[in-house]
C-alpha cells in the first residue's frame, strides 16, 4: 500500500491532535503559542510535501496524487498558515479556547486536501462532511454570542440538506452504473447513446448539491445570515476555503467523471451561472453591514466560477465537443480561485482589525479609516478594487484570463452577463471605499496594529499587486497542475 503518498496528511493529523494536547497543559497566559505552533507545523507540512513529493494512487484510485492534489495540497496549507495567523488576536479577545478552535480549522484543510484529492464520490462525500461538520463547529464557536448560535444552527440544518441531495444523487448513480470511481464512470457514460431518466437525476441531485454548498442562487439563502453571524476568521475562512474545495473537485469530477454527458449537465451550470452572477451583485448593492456585503460578493464570484466550470468543454452546433481551449478555462479558474482567495483574507482581515478595536463591523463603522489606521484603509481599498476587477490587481488579470478563456470557448453571452455582473459590483464596492476615504469621521480614536499584523497585511498587498502584474510564475504551476487532471479528448 502505498502510504508514503500521504504522509502530509498523517503529518497534519498529528498536529492537530498534538496542539489539542498542548492546550491542556499550557497556562492560560501561554496559549496563544498555540497558533504558532500550528502555523509552523502546517509550515513545516509543506516543506516535507515538497521535498518528498510523489505521485501514485492509493485504494485502486480512491485518492489520487498528481501534480493536481499537490498543488492544492501546498495551497490550502499556504492558506491554512494565513487564516491561523489571522485569527490570532481575535481568538484571544473574543471566542476563547485556542487549541479546539486551531485543531478543527486544520481538520478542515486536512478535509480540503482529501477533497481536491478524491477519484472516487464516496470518498468526495466523505471529504465534504468532514470539512462541513468542522465548518458548522466554527461558525457556532463564539457560543456566548447569539448572531453565532444562530448562524450555526441555520447553517447545520440547510448544510443537512444540501448533503442529503448529494448522497441521495449518489445512491442514485451507484445504483444504475454500479460504481462510484470518476474514471470507470467516464467509461460507461461513454458507452450509452441516451442518458437514463434515473441517471439524470442523480446528476441533477448532485449539481444541486454543489450549487447549495457553493451558495449558487438559488441556493444560497444561507449565505447571508451565516457569514453575518459567525466570528469574522471563519467567515473569511467559510467564504475561501470551502469554496475553493468544491471547486477543486468539481474540476475533477467533471473533466475526469461525467464528461462523456457534458450536455446534460452544461446548460444547468449555465443557468446557474447566470443567476448567481447578476443575483449576488445586486443583492449586495442594498447592505449595511460589511459581513452581509462580502457574503452577496462571494456569491457573485461562485456564480464566475460556475461560469468557468461550464466552460470547460466546448459544444459545437453540430453536437460535437471542443476541447482546444480547456486547459485554457482551467487555467483560468484556479487562478481566479487564488486571487479571489488572497483578495478575500486581505479585506477580511482588516474587518478583524477594525472589529478588534472597535467592536463594529458595519460599512459606517469604516467611516474615516484613512485617518485613522492608513495602512488597514490601503490594504482595504486595494481589495476592493481586487475584488471589483481593476487594474493593476490580481483580481483583474485573473478575470480577464478566465472572461478570456469562457470567450474562446464560444459563451460569449455568459462573458457578457459576468462583466455587466462586475460593472455592477464596481458601485457598491467604491461606496465603501467613500467611506474610508471621504465620509467624515464619526469615531477619531487611533486603530493601533501590531508589526506583525502589518507584514501579515503587506505580503497580502505584495500578491495582490505581483499577481496582477506578473502572474507567469503562478500560472506555470497551475498549468503543471491541469495538465495531470485535464486529460479531456
């Protein structure tokens, strides 16, 4: 058996078990070395993946890795590192009990590894109850706080459903072709003329699935109350990493898994994409809170993910399949995954910030922010600029390669309706951005941040500007990447 293939991942389950043990040996006046012990273990996880990379499956293909899995294995590591060091004070100042809350978060990039890593469903489903049952803990962890109770009950209940549709999806798969692995499905989808009407479903069931955990409108009702009511890392965390995930598998499941069926399934992602892009940026026009706001954002850029993930093969009128520009939209995807995600934590991250001071994280909380903290003002200004898709950022050079790629394929209508969505999302993003700069100051008490806090802020900045002017570097890996999950014909 070849477990020295996973060896990370053994790696990343002990340390979460060893700071859950740690934690009950430290005094209270020393745990916060708890977060640095797990960043650098995560740190040091990475190091170790990298030096002893290998490539190989284990269980007949259930867990596949390719030069796929290991980048996003370094990737949600690398962002696992960032979330944990954010959290630091907050976790301190606010929720308490340091060593669960810094296990259950590495549990979920463990989860998010194993993700990104499934050739098989069952295995997928298994990798996404672990990530959501570890998510639903942190949304409900401020326990004291009722928005946080709240939040997490609604989130478990719906979350709840949303697995029942993709378990009942993959009953019904299973079912009809006997087989849960991605590429012997490929292989019996390829061998029928007529999708089954039961087979339909289970697809139909699964899309719906994702589309739930993606908060896809119209499934993405709670959203909203949720990333309003969880503590401000883990909504951060819920709108980056679990998203991220689920599109890293989506990527394989549908290039490797369902392929041969990529006209039954295509026009739903479309339509999906379409509603999520235009209903996420216009509900987020009317917000008042900055949590609230972010949480339509993020549902504005799952709705371009979609748009990348229907993209990915090309139908010609003709009925034939078009493959030349996939590795194209792939690219494209991952990259914008990456900017999104960076963009996200660095705006995040200063609402931590400002939170830890003010205790406010509405928009008119932010009022003066220039004045009052300038680097936290920048760093948020410039996300969300990011965010909108302006130069010089990466969150534009990353929508412009995938509006690009989505447009090579032939879907010039859905580039179309993204870029009127980010037209859109240019207003409500700049009337925030007025209020750090130009609406008068309410509160004129200094924000103090820490050196630390800083250059966590300044590395955030320095890939967003580097990402947006020099993005070779980066999509050479992500080419390296796609090149050993996209093997479409």
């Amino acid at each position: 058996m070849n477990f020295h293939l996973i060896y990370p991942e053994f790696l990343l389950t002990g340390l979460a078990f060893l700071v859950l043990t740690l934690d009950f040996f430290l005094p209270e006046d020393r745990k916060f070395l708890l977060s640095w012990v797990s960043s650098l273990g995560m740190a040091l996880v990475i190091v170790f993946a990298l030096l002893l990379y290998q490539q190989g499956d284990l269980y007949q293909g259930l867990l596949i890795i390719d030069g796929y899995a290991g980048f996003f294995r370094i990737f949600f590591l690398a962002i696992g590192i960032v979330i944990t060091l954010m959290s630091r004070d907050f976790v301190q100042s606010n929720i308490g009990n340091p060593g669960e809350y810094y296990a259950i978060l590495i549990f979920t990039v463990l989860a998010s590894i194993s993700l990104a890593s499934s050739g098989e469903l069952l295995t997928a489903y298994v990798s996404l109850e672990v990530l959501s049952f570890g998510l639903y803990v942190l949304v409900a962890y401020d326990r004291y706080n009722p928005g946080s109770n709240e939040a997490g009950v609604k989130f478990i209940l719906l979350g709840a459903f949303s697995s029942a549709l993709i378990l009942y999806g993959l009953s019904q798969t299973y079912g009809l072709i006997g087989t849960t692995r991605l590429d012997e499905i490929a292989v019996l989808l390829s061998s029928v003329e007529d999708v089954s009407i039961g087979m339909l479903l289970g697809l139909v069931l699964i899309l719906a699935g994702i589309a739930f955990k993606l908060a896809a409108v119209p499934f993405h009702m709670w959203a909203p109350d949720v990333y309003e009511g969880a503590p401000i890392p883990i909504t951060a965390w819920l709108s980056v990493c679990s998203k991220i995930a689920i599109v890293a598998f989506a990527i394989r499941f549908f290039t490797t898994g369902i392929f041969p069926v990529v006209n039954d399934w295509q026009p739903i992602l479309m339509v999906l994409a379409v509603l999520t892009m235009v209903g996420g940026n216009l509900l987020a026009l009317v917000q008042k809170n900055m949590k609230r706001l972010l949480a339509y954002s993020s549902i504005g850029h799952a709705g371009y993910l979609l748009m990348g993930l229907a993209a990915l093969v090309a139908v010609t009128d003709e009925g034939m399949f078009n493959t030349d520009f996939s590795h194209l939209v792939s690219n494209g995807l991952i990259f914008h995954m990456i900017a999104y995600g960076v963009t996200n934590f660095a705006i995040f991250y200063c609402l931590i910030l400002v939170y830890n001071s003010t205790g406010r994280d509405d928009i008119q909380g932010l009022a003066g922010l220039s004045s009052r903290q300038p680097m936290v003002a920048l760093v948020m200004v410039c996300s969300l600029f990011s965010l909108a898709g302006l130069p010089v950022f990466a969150g534009f050079t990353s929508k412009f390669y995938l509006f690009n790629a989505v447009a090579s394929q032939g879907y010039l209508l859905m580039v179309g309706v993204a870029i009127v969505a980010s037209l859109i999302s240019l207003y409500y993003y700049l009337t925030v951005a007025r209020y750090l700069y130009i609406e008068k100051v309410l509160d004129e008490s200094i924000i103090s941040v820490s050196v630390g806090s800083k250059c966590i802020l300044g590395v955030l900045l320095i890939f967003m500007v580097v990402g947006g002017i020099f993005p070779s570097p980066l999509m050479d890996l992500i080419q390296t990447a796609t090149d050993s999950v996209l093997k479409v014909e």
